[in-house]
C-alpha cells in the first residue's frame, strides 16, 4: 500500500514537472483568424503576403481629322487623296507587367503572449510592415526597403496638334465695285465714275483659295532661299527657316488634306491569382473603338494563363493545422510560368515565385531568430541559438 502511495506521488511530481517546463518554454500562442470572429485576448496580427499583377497596357490613339477645306482640295490643289470624315482607332502597343505585394485577406493570423512564461520568454520582438505582413520573429527589426513602380505617360503629338493654326484668318475681304454716274446738262452728257468700297464675307471656296495661293508663296519663298536668290550667305539660319516654312507649308495643306494625330495613354489592371483557378483567364476586353472593356463585353480578349513549373511537388497543399505554440506559419511560394497574350501575340512571358500560389508551413521561433522576405513571405534567414 505504501510503494503504491509513493509511486503516485511520484507521478503526481514528474506531470508538475513537466507542467512547469511546458509553462516556462510557451512563449506564444498563434491562431489562424480565417472565418473567425476578433478574439479578446492579448495580443496582435500578423498576415502573409499575397502577389498582384499589374499589367500597364500602353494604348495608341491615332485620331484622322477632316480639313476644313477638303471638299475643295481637287478642285484647287489637284488632290483627290484627302482625309474625309473623322475617325478615331485605338491600338494596344505593349503590355508591361510588374507585380505588388499586400496582405493575403485569407491569410491572418493572431499571436497571443503566455503571460505565465519567464521575463526572457517575453523578450521576443515581431518586426511588421506599416499593412501587418510579417518581416521577423527575430530581436532587431530589419530595415525595410519599399519599391515605387513609376509609369510615365508620353504624348507622340501635343494636343495643340488636333487644331487647325491657320484656318481662323480674314473672313472679310475688301470689294470695290465702280459705279458710273451721268449727268445730263442741256446736250451735254457728263460720265463721272465713282469706286465705291466695301467688305464683304468671303465665301468657303475663296478662303480656300486664299489658303491655295499661300501655299504657292510659301513654296516659292522656300526655292528662293535654297537656289540663292537673295545671294545673301545666311549660315546655319538657312536650314532653320527652310524648317520653318515647310512647318508652315504642312500645316497650310493640312486645311485640305487633314490631320493625323497619334498619342499614347496608359491604363493599369490589377489581377490576384487564385490557386483554385487554373488555365487561362480573361482580364479585359479590348475594342479598337471603345478602349479597355469589361470581359463579357463584345470584345478582343486580355488573356493570362498561369502554368506551375512543380518546384514544390515534394510539399504538401496548404493544411493549417489551427491553434501553435511557439511556432508561426509562413509561405513557401509556388514558382510559376505566367503567359499574358492579346490577339494571338505573346506580350509578356515570366517565370515568378507567387506567394498565394505555394504552401503554408510551420517555422519554430523557439531559441530561432527568423526573417521573412516581405514578397513571398519565404524564410531568408535562420539563426538558431
């Protein structure tokens, strides 16, 4: 009866033991918040990240105006070969793609601090982005280097391009008409003319006239300054005014042949991949008239096919395992071939680790000091104590 007795006091000692040690080493305490409401403890939260692609799609714009002289272009030029009605056709140049980082929505989780452990047990540091991914479980905080993506838009032709420069001139001119007047004294007849003056509104086919004869001049002025007809030694200047008036020439013809204005724009898609998800997929609808579409819209598709290279066949799917101790979940990105084409024509293809796309695992922190790259949510460093 006694060595039973004692034997259970024992036992009783050993599990107070092992109590203690397990008090003593549980730091924290880290809980998977997927489809959970907040919790009241203390404590804070930490997400994984998950990668965006961002597709810039440079557009041309090529815009044809109507001269406002065009309808007389043959009948005083000799041009038959005119722009006659306005038009607009828009053209998907390039496609750059870039990525970007934020938080995983699926992917949060809540640490709580043991508050039985030891004062060292506590000295564990986290090291957070400003938006809670997860950069350290480590005693200094590692610095922190954000990217900016930048996208400049360019103009091919400046807007002033689109109007016509010479096309608000006179619109009165000048008619002098003569009017003969008799004076009749007795036998004698007398004729006395008078010139009477008046301005007068110039019709379309003179204004357009107007503009044909200051072609002509133009053209003239420029062959008298390139054969040397002044025989005055301009230098360098001759090539500056020739330039000059073959500018004013275009923009005189340019009243009956019209004018053709490109520019380009860019516009900017977002598209997350989903591991459920596979095969191509439609980001937008593009028309050569109405632009970037929704993609069930009558239109030319934006398509993206997301290929794995199966660098991680040897881990197991995402499994979260519920409530850690002393260990937190991390990422381990899945390497992948992304394809994006428009129109039968590849615009882009890359080979990119993406976060969402890999597997969640389990790290310890215990006596581990862990960094994290804020991309991936990949382990960079380990330094085990």
């Amino acid at each position: 009866m006694k060595l039973k007795i004692f034997f259970q006091l024992v036992f009783t000692f050993a599990v107070l033991c092992c109590l203690l040690v397990t008090d003593l080493k549980a730091q924290i305490f880290v809980t998977p918040m997927n489809d959970q409401a907040a919790t009241d403890a203390t404590g804070f939260y930490y997400a994984l990240p998950q990668n965006v692609i961002k597709l810039d799609v440079i557009i041309q714009k090529t815009e044809k105006i109507k001269g406002p002289y065009s309808e007389f272009s043959e009948k005083v030029l000799g041009v038959s070969s005119v722009i006659d009605q306005d038009e607009m056709h828009l053209q998907i140049i390039d496609i750059v793609m870039s990525y970007e980082t934020e938080p995983d929505p699926k992917a949060w989780f809540f640490v709580e601090f043991d508050e039985r452990g030891s004062k060292d047990a506590r000295s564990l540091v986290f090291d957070l982005q400003a938006n809670g991914i997860l950069l350290a479980a480590d005693e200094a905080p590692q610095s922190r280097v954000s990217g900016k993506n930048r996208t400049e838009t360019t103009l091919v032709n400046s807007p002033d391009e689109k109007q016509f420069r010479y096309f608000a001139e006179r619109n009165l001119y000048q008619r002098v008409d003569t009017i003969v007047r008799k004076i009749t004294i007795d036998t004698t007849v007398i004729r006395r003319n008078i010139l009477q003056s008046a301005w007068v509104d110039r019709n379309p086919e003179q204004k357009a006239r107007a503009a044909a004869d200051m072609i002509h001049k133009i053209r003239e002025s420029r062959y008298n300054l390139i054969s040397g007809f002044q025989e005055i030694d301009y230098g360098k200047s001759i090539a500056y005014m020739d330039e000059q008036l073959h500018a004013l020439e275009e923009e005189y013809l340019s009243l009956f042949l019209g004018k053709e204005v490109k520019s380009l724009s860019t516009q900017t898609l977002y598209y997350v991949p989903d591991p459920e998800i596979n095969g191509k997929v439609t980001i937008a609808g593009f028309s050569e008239t109405a632009g970037l579409m929704d993609i069930n819209a009558k239109a030319t598709a934006i398509e993206m096919e997301i290929t794995s290279n199966g660098t991680q066949n040897f881990l197991k799917s995402n499994v979260v395992k519920g409530k850690l101790t002393n260990s937190v979940y991390y990422r381990i990105p899945g390497n992948v071939t992304i394809t994006l084409t428009y129109g039968g024509k590849v615009y882009a293809k890359e080979r990119k680790n993406i976060s969402q796309l890999g597997t969640i695992a389990v790290a310890p922190v215990t006596k581990t000091r862990l960094q994290f790259d804020p991309e991936s949510g990949m382990i960079t460093t380990v330094k085990r104590e």
